[in-house]
C-alpha cells in the first residue's frame, strides 16, 4: 500500500514481508493439508482395525470389510507420505517471512533444500540458533523424504517402485493390528510403515514446538514488543484434536 501523503506511515519496516500473500496462503494450505493428514490418519487406523478382525469361517458378506480394508490401506498410507511433506513445504513458505526483510536471502521452495540452505558455511551466521535446530531435530523428515540417510519411505513409493506387503501379528493365539512393511526388488525397506510413521510424527511436533519457541523469541527481540502472552507455557507438543480413529499418529499429552 503507497504512503498517504501527508501522513507518516508508523508500522516498523521489519513486519513488512510478514504479511503478504505468499505468506497467508502457505499458512490456510498448512491448516488445509493437516486437515486431510488428520482425515487420512483416522482412514489408515479404521482399516488397519478391519483387516485385523478374524473372518476365517464367515460368510463373505462379513468378511467384505476386512477384504475391503486390504486395498484400501495401502492408499492411505500413500496419502499420509504425501500430506507429511506437503506441511513440511508450506512450512518453508512461512519460515523466511519470520526473517522480515531479510526473508528473500531464504530458499522457499522445498523444506529439504530450506534446511541444507540453513547448513550452508556460507549462511552460518543468517541464524546460528536455528540452524542448530535443524541439525538435531529433522530426524522425522529422513523417514518420508531423501535427507540425512533417512527412510526416504515418499521416495521408495514413488520413485523406488516400493510396493506394501500387508500381514498380521499375532500373541498368544490372538490376531493383532496389521503391519504394513514396504518392499521392493532390493527387499524389504521398511518393516512397519505405520510404526514409522507414528515416529516420525512425533519428532516433527518436537520440531514444530521448538520452532514456535525460537521464532516467538526471534519476533519479540526484533520489534521490542510482546505479542505473544505465555509463549513458553502454550509451547508444547502439538495435538491436533481430530477424529479418535486418528489419535494414534499423534503423540500423547500429559
């Protein structure tokens, strides 16, 4: 927006590429794709639930959900790979707007080459304390993107012709949850998928939750203001209250 003239523009230069309309979009397709995460995470553990049951000796019409279950796994866990990355991208949208003007020096497009942006010699000394975050907190995206000699279980799907193999646990003669392992012609690449998943979910909360805290910091330190009550107190592991079928893939509260 141009100046008015005559009248002094008081808004500091620092919040100026905060808001823009990169930024505002990232944030609603953020809460857009965790949304469907959620959705998907609650589809998976119903599936999971109804392949698990025990069948043998049934008429087909009760066995259908099971069976049904069977094909229908193996899309949802497809969409969880899927929806994980894309929060971890809209996130590297948001993440140069903390930065104010300085924001354009920050890659953008892809959270993995953010975070080897950020590992650079030559921006050490852009963000010396978040950088050190990334080093130690990106276990999560190892597991569904190529980084740091992780699973890489979005790139196996869809690059490495992986394919999910489907079975059942059992103790002490009763039928348990099923356990999707991921394979290709080099073997099995991934003994639990949805163990994996669970994992990685709860690492990336931990870096979600010390990100808010070190950005929070950040605002504050620069524009001299507090605009963030009890920042450390509502700084926790994130929970997203969705269905109860999609609480599994969350980590749990005290």
């Amino acid at each position: 927006m141009p100046p008015i003239p005559g009248v002094s523009d008081q808004r500091p230069a620092w919040p100026n590429m905060w808001f823009d309309r990169k930024f505002d979009q990232a944030c609603a397709k953020f809460r857009d794709t965790l949304f469907k995460f959620d959705r998907v995470a609650g589809y998976a553990e119903t599936c999971s639930r109804a392949a698990g049951k025990e069948y043998d000796g049934q008429p087909m019409e009760e066995a259908a959900p099971a069976l049904r279950a069977l094909y229908d796994l193996p899309i949802h866990l497809d969409s969880m790979l899927l929806y994980f990355r894309i929060q971890a991208d809209c996130l590297a949208n948001v993440i140069p707007n903390f930065y104010g003007q300085e924001g354009h020096k920050v890659r953008r497009d892809s959270f993995r080459r953010q975070a080897i942006w950020f590992a650079r010699e030559k921006n050490a000394e852009f963000d010396r304390d978040y950088a050190a975050l990334l080093r130690t907190g990106l276990g999560w995206l190892g597991v569904i993107s190529k980084f740091d000699g992780g699973q890489a279980l979005r790139e196996i799907v869809i690059h490495e012709r992986g394919v999910y193999q489907l079975g059942q646990t059992q103790s002490e003669g009763q039928v348990s949850d099923m356990i999707a392992s991921l394979v290709n012609e080099s073997g099995f690449l991934s003994e639990d998928v949805m163990a994996s998943l669970k994992d990685a979910f709860m690492d990336y909360c931990r870096y979600l939750d010390a990100t808010y805290v070190h950005f929070v910091d950040r605002i504050e330190g620069e524009i001299g203001s507090t605009l963030f009550a009890d920042r450390r107190a509502s700084a926790k592991l994130f929970r997203f209250e969705g269905a109860t079928s999609s609480l599994w893939v969350y980590p749990e509260l005290s």
